[in-house]
C-alpha cells in the first residue's frame, strides 16, 4: 500500500544571486543524535564538553518517555526534565521508547498524552525522528504513524490507532527524517549520475555496472523501479501523505556502524571536517551520541579522546569561520528561507515568501538569527531593503565589497 508520495523541493528555486551559505563559510554541519541507550551522568558529561566547553551550537533529541524494559534507564523527558534547559533541544525521538516495553504497547492515546507533556514543558520539536522497529514509525522501516485508516485483503477498513501524524504536525514538527542514511558527505549540492553510483557503491565495478544499467534503462524506457532506487543529493524534499498533510523529509549522513560515540570521532575526523569544506554543502550527521561500543561500558570517561580531538578540531574550523554549525532546524529553516527568497536587482529588494510548509508567514521571528549572503550587484549594499509576507524587515548589512554583502536579522 503506497502511503506516501514524495516529490521534489517546490516551484521556487535560490536564486544564482544568492550564496549557497552566508559568507564566508563553504559548507554547514548539523548534528541529529537519537538519545538511545543514553545515561543521566553520560549525558552530564556530554552536555559538559560539547555545550559548554566547545560552545558548539549543535540542537539535541529526546525522548518524551522511555518504556524500554532493557534500558531501564534510559534518559528522558518525563524523569529528567532539566535536559531542556541545560541546551538546546529540537527533535523528538518519536513519542518516546516503546521498542521492547513489554506489556506496555504503543497508541494514540500516548502521543496524546505526550503533546500535553511537551506543552506543560513549553517545548515545540521542529523535527521528528523515526526509531528503530517502533510501529508508529512514518518512514522508517514501518509507516503505520501516517495511516489514518487500516485494510484487509476482504476490504475491510478500520481504524489505525498507531496513526499519529496529524499529532505530530500540532505540535510544531516541519521536518521529519526520510529513514534513510547516506554515504555522499555533502548535500545540497549538484552530482551527476555517475557520481552518485559512484559514491553509493563499495566499488568502482560495482559503481559502473549500474550506472550502464541507468543509462541503458533510461535509453530504452524500463528499470524505472532501478533508477528510482538513485536519490538525489538534495537535503531536504516535499513529501505529501496520504492523510494529506505535507512535511519536508531530510537526508542524514553517516554509516549504521559509525552511530555511536566512538564512530562520531571518526565521521568528524579533521580528513573528513576539511573534504566537507573542500567539497562544500550540508551534511545532518547521523550519530548516537549516549551509546558506546560494549567494550567500553566499563571506563568512566564516556567520550573517547579521538571524538574530543574531532569536536576539538571542528570548533576549530568553526570560529575561523570555514563552515557553519547549528542544530538541524536552524539548518532546515535557512535552506527553506533560501530558496524561497527573490531579488528584484532593479528596485534593490530582497523579498521572503512563506513556502506553505515550514512557513506561513515569513517575519522578523522566524528570521531571527539567519543570516543571507549575496553576489555583488549593481545597487550599492546600504541600499538594498528586505520586505517579508508582512512588510519591511529590519536588518543589517555587512559589505564585503567585491564579494557581495551580507544581509543579518536580529538574534533571536
């Protein structure tokens, strides 16, 4: 049963005008960390080094509540409340853990009583991330969270009490991770074919026979099921579903083996941090920031020095302005913004428009603390005016003379 339907990014693409990336930065880095397997003084320590002592502007994710029979405990919202203040949370790790909760299943009923639980909290996620074998999943190995009704083969309909994503859209959720993890480090950027099979493939025989079977199938009008198989290299997409609602799905990078606090060293080496800023584009880091390898369970440091020299060196490239940092919906919201904005070169305009998704409006609060970058153009940077869905916006201007100017909007 197809539940979903994705599609490309909307009508609006950036203008050639517009920087991919504010100035002078060539590339952005976005952390999406699930909180599995995640214990309050590792949390503590994590919370410490990252947030505190690095100053990395990185989002977290969290857990509303854990069930989990092996992970007794497992951090979450409903025992340890001070996690949100203490740094910036912007996701939902589903409703919470009902994977291996035994007699405690999962149904509306809960996401009902977890929506009450994040408004008492004052906390609106901006991003959902689909976990493990848990059935209300919208993308993620089961999709029943997106179906409001369910059939069997007699046509009989009933009721899905997993469904939950009219829930998951009340409660401030505009992004929702695609279920996918890929290897290309850099999105939103152009690759060709080829270079797409190649960077998915272990090899380059392997990478070559199918890119001949793409050629060979679009020459000759089959295997379309094979190359629907190749996304593309976009960050984030339009995806309808089917109760008719519509979110933007995002890729995140990373490998199954590498998600834990020890793969994250590895996944942020300075090799791998400096090929990002060659490369350019955006990567949302797949990792499990709380987990480590088994063989480790016994030290006391839960960071391991390889991942604390790794963090080390991106603060490093961080300050010296060579890429960006933020959580994941800072990251999502500013591509949204970006490609969605015009340029009237004629006037000296710079107009935001609400995408219907994301944004219904585009003002001062949600352009808080965004920043755009443009190419040089004829009207001198001072003059330029920035208007949103509701009138003109403050702002301020950095020239960077032969290399265009930045507009900025007040910190949040």
């Amino acid at each position: 049963m197809n539940t979903s339907e994705p599609s490309s990014p909307g009508t609006r693409l950036r203008d050639p005008r517009v920087r991919a990336y504010p100035f002078p930065g060539t590339a952005w880095l976005a952390l999406s960390s699930d909180p599995d397997n995640t214990l309050i003084e590792d949390w503590k320590e994590l919370d410490q080094v990252i947030w505190k002592e690095l100053g990395l502007p990185f989002g977290d994710t969290l857990f509303v509540r854990s069930f989990n029979l092996n992970l007794p405990q497992q951090v979450d919202l409903h025992r340890y409340p001070e996690i949100l203040s203490s740094h910036l949370h912007d996701g939902i790790h589903t409703w919470g853990d009902y994977v291996w909760s035994g007699p405690k299943s999962f149904e509306r009923v809960d996401a009902i009583e977890a929506r009450e639980t994040l408004a008492r909290h004052g906390f609106r996620p901006r991003v959902w991330v689909d976990h493990s074998l848990f059935m209300g999943n919208m993308l993620h190995n089961h999709r029943y969270g997106t179906m409001p009704t369910v059939s069997d083969a007699s046509g009989h309909v009933y009721p899905n009490p997993l469904y939950t994503l009219d829930i998951v859209k009340h409660v401030g959720v505009r992004y929702l991770w695609d279920g996918t993890i890929t290897p290309i480090l850099g999105q939103d950027r152009p690759l060709s074919t080829w270079q797409r099979y190649r960077q998915r493939a272990a090899d380059v025989p392997t990478a070559f026979s199918n890119y001949v079977k793409h050629i060979i199938g679009s020459t000759l009008g089959v295997g379309t099921a094979f190359r629907e198989q190749l996304p593309d290299n976009a960050q984030y997409r339009v995806r309808r579903f089917a109760d008719g609602n519509t979110f933007y799905t995002f890729q995140r990078h990373g490998t199954w083996l590498d998600a834990d606090i020890d793969g994250l060293g590895r996944l942020l080496n300075p090799e791998r941090t400096d090929q990002l800023i060659k490369t350019g584009g955006t990567c949302i880091l797949y990792s499990h920031l709380g987990k480590r390898p088994v063989d480790r369970m016994h030290e006391t440091e839960h960071i391991p020095p390889a991942t604390r020299s790794a963090l080390r060196h991106l603060q490093e490239r961080w300050k010296a302005g060579a890429l960006h940092l933020s959580s994941v919906s800072h990251l999502l919201d500013y591509l949204v913004l970006r490609d969605n904005l015009s340029v009237d070169e004629q006037a000296g305009v710079i107009r935001f428009h609400a995408d219907g998704i994301a944004f219904t409006t585009v003002d001062a609060t949600e352009l808080a603390g965004h920043s755009f970058s443009f190419r040089r153009m004829r009207i001198p940077a001072p003059a330029w005016k920035a208007f949103g869905t509701n009138g003109v916006l403050a702002h301020r201007i950095e020239d960077h003379g032969t290399s265009g100017f930045t507009v900025h909007f007040t910190d949040r």
